[in-house]
C-alpha cells in the first residue's frame, strides 16, 4: 500500500547511498552534508510515524519497513564513523576513531542476533521493545548527532588565528567527539543488556520440546 508515510519511509532508505557517498567530500562539504543527510532522514522517521497515526494509514509495509530503514540509516553511520583515513593531509573526518571499532561492532552484531531472533519467532511470538532497547536507540541516535555535528564546527575555525574563540571551538569540537564515543559505548553496553532481555523472552515463549537440551 502506497501512502505518504510509506513514501516517506522509502526516502529514509534511498537517503543512504548519498549519506555513504558524502563522508568523501572533501572537508567542510562532508562536515555539512552528511550532517543534513542524517537530519533529514531523521525528519522522515518522526513524520511517517505521526502520518500514519494522524491519518490512520498505518500499514503492514510500513510496520516492517520501517525499523529495516531506520537499522540501515544508523548502520551506515557507525560504519562510516569508524573509518580512518590515511590522507597525507587529513580531512575533517581524518579523525582516530578506532576506539569506536568494538562498540560499533557489537551493536551491529546485536541487531543482527535480534533480528534473526524476531525473524523465527515470526508468526509464532512476538518480542517486545524493551525500556532497555529505547534507551539504547537514544544514546546511539545522540552520539551519532554529535560525531557529525562536531567537524562542522572546524569550518569556523580561522586558519589564520591559533587563539581566542578558535580555541573555544577547538575545545568543544573535542568535547563533543568524546561525549559522543561515551554515548556509543554506553549504547553498546544497553544493547547486549537489553539483548540479553529479549533472548530470555524469546525463549520462555518456545514449547519446551523445541529448546535444545531441555
């Protein structure tokens, strides 16, 4: 069924090859672009939902659609976000991210251990979002913002000027890169906790006679 909140959903999903694409820019441009990127797709998860309520279009393909766009949009940022690139002169995202590798790739692991879960349980039980699970997304949604925010704020900086108020942008662009990666690794944590909820769920809703060594 095709509605605008479906339309919307499909966007999200057709914005991440340009979201990808844009971490090559060079400079201010990858800073600024890959930002809007996110935040427009952002935009389009909070209306598709609100749409669909608001005008009582919800559908079976937007309810399963739309967490697949939302894990592609995130993936990819995590993904990106871990590179290092080894310009002889660094870009804004030149950055050694490679602290983030571990958390980023347990919370890919999670989703995929989750949604293979949910997928064979389909049609049988169901899985609840956990208050874990919201508070996970939160913190993933929020360090990514301020790892993408942050290099934008390089663009204002004077090359010319090593004091003063670049100093203050220096200071804060550091600021949020570490308030960020903190949030990445609390996400991480939240998701094999919240993980870890979902598996014991799954199971106690499996007939006995179908849980291997019972």
């Amino acid at each position: 069924m095709m509605n605008l909140p479906n339309i919307l959903t499909i966007g999200r999903t057709a914005l991440v090859p340009p979201f990808v694409a844009f971490f090559y820019l060079p400079n201010n441009a990858a800073a600024w672009a890959t930002l809007g990127v996110f935040a427009l797709a952002a935009m389009t998860d909070y209306f598709d939902g609100w749409l669909a309520r608001r005008l009582n279009q919800t559908s079976e393909f937007g309810r399963i659609l739309d967490p697949i766009a939302d894990k592609l949009l995130v993936a990819s940022a995590l993904v990106m976000l871990t590179l290092r690139y080894e310009d002889e002169a660094p870009t804004l995202f030149a950055i050694p991210y490679g602290s983030m590798v571990i958390p980023v790739a347990a919370i890919l692991c999670r989703e995929l251990l989750i949604f293979g879960l949910r997928v064979g349980l389909a049609g049988r039980f169901s899985l609840p979002v956990s208050r874990l699970g919201k508070w996970k997304t939160a913190s993933q949604m929020a360090a990514i913002i301020l790892m993408l925010f942050a290099p934008t704020l390089l663009s204002f900086l004077d090359p010319d000027r090593s004091s003063g108020s670049g100093d203050l942008l220096g200071y804060l662009f550091i600021f949020l890169l570490l308030a960020g990666e903190i949030l990445l690794w609390f996400a991480a944590i939240l998701s094999w906790l919240s993980a870890g909820l979902y598996i014991r769920a799954g199971w106690r809703q499996l007939p006995a006679r179908a849980r291997p060594g019972d």
